[in-house]
C-alpha cells in the first residue's frame, strides 16, 4: 500500500500514520521527522530548516524533494509507506508523481483528513511529545502524569507548537497545501474523511475510505 495522508498541522497525521503503519505492516515516511532528525543531527541541511521551521514556514521544495526521493528509494519502502507531509506543495506532488513514475510504482490512495482551524488551533497548543519514544499526550484530552506514560521520558512543546506560530502554520497551510486536495481529487485518488472524534473513531474512517478504495480498484 502506497498512501498519503493529506490535512492540516494538527489533524492528527502522525498519529495515525503510526496506527496504519502497525497495521498493514508498511514504514511511515514523515518530512517533518525527517527534517527534525537532519536538525537534531546537527548537519548543513538541518542548519538550513531549523530557523525555517520554527517560524513554521516551509524549507524549500529542492530540499524535501531530495529527502523524500532518497527515504522512498530506500528498501522497507519497497512493500509500500504511509507518507505523512508530504507532498505539501504542488511542485513536491509533481515531484513525487515522477518519482513514483520511475519507481513504477503509483500511488494507490490519498487521504484529506478535514479538521476546523479552531479545533487545530486548540489541538496543536496543548501538545506535548516525549524526547525519548515519541509517543504524544494533549494537555487536555490525554494528560500525561508529570513524564511519559510509556518510558518515563521528558515531554517537551515543539517550538512551532505556539499559538502564533500555529496560525502561520495554518495560513501556510491554506494558500500552499491546500490545493493538493483538488489537485488529487482530479486525478481520482482522493478520500475525504472527518477528522473530529478519537483517535480510533478516526482509524475506523480512514480504514473505511482504504476499504472503500480497494473494492472499486
Ligand atoms: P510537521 O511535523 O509535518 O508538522 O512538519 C514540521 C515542519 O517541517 C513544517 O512546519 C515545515 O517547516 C517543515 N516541513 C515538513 N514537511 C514539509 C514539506 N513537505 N515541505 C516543506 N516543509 C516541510
């Protein structure tokens, strides 16, 4: 399964890119983590998103393209990925798009998660991450007691998780990721799902949009 999972900051992409990852056995390929790692890894690269990202602008697509193609090429990539932020922008989608071509290797589905700014806004400033295993908590609707429920690892705010930071975020969002709703639309792949609820009333939709997918392929 060759997936990509569409929808704002906040929707909840990530998390549910782990769940389909642990399900159909495939690997989660996500440009922010990937960028973060090149940041955290301190090389040339990373020294150019970090400012970038902590303004929640996005690097530029010469960059992640290169990242992405590389990560693809790679061979836990070879019996399929979910891919989580990417493509972001139109050239990235035609990017991938000719990549794909000369892997021969398509795309079978793309999900939009759809979400409302105010509820992204509420999500993404009460969260909270743990340094060690990743695992995700909210302020609210999944309070961690003090450290991280699953290792006992620091839990930490991404700077880009501010609320100001958030609104440019999602303004970045409207004008340049946006349209690749339309853009795969067009083309046939795209399931729309809602993305309110729990996080397993989420997983049950985006099952059912695969499902719905498979049956008329
Ligand atoms: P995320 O973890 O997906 O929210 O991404 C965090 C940040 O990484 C974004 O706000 C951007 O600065 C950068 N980033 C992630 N994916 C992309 C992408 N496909 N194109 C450009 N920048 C990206």
């Amino acid at each position: 399964m060759r997936l990509v999972l569409l929808g704002p900051p906040g929707a909840g992409k990530g998390t549910q890119a782990r769940l389909l990852t642990a399900t159909f056995d495939v690997a989660h390929v996500s440009a922010g983590d990937l960028l973060r790692q090149a940041v955290a890894d301190g090389s040339e690269l990373g020294q150019t998103a970090k400012s970038i990202m902590a303004r929640g602008a996005l690097v530029p697509d010469e960059v992640v393209i290169g990242i992405i193609e590389e990560r693809l090429r790679r061979p836990d990539c070879a019996s399929g990925y979910i891919l989580d932020g990417f493509p972001r922008t139109l050239r990235q989608a035609e990017a991938l798009s000719e990549v794909l071509k000369l892997l021969q290797a398509p795309l079978d589905r793309v999900i939009s998660v759809e979400v409302s700014e105010d509820d992204l806004v509420r999500r993404l400033a009460g969260r909270r991450i743990c340094r060690v295993c990743g695992s995700m908590f909210h302020v609210e609707s999944k309070p961690p007691i003090g450290a991280c429920d699953n290792c006992g690892g620091h839990l930490y705010q991404r700077d880009d998780d501010r609320e100001d930071t958030i609104r440019h975020r999602l303004g970045v969002y409207r004008e340049q990721t946006e349209p690749l709703i339309a853009y795969y639309e067009k083309i046939g792949l795209l399931r729309r799902v809602d993305g309110r609820g729990t996080i397993e009333e989420i997983a049950g939709r985006i099952r059912q949009a695969l499902g719905d997918g498979l049956v008329q392929s």
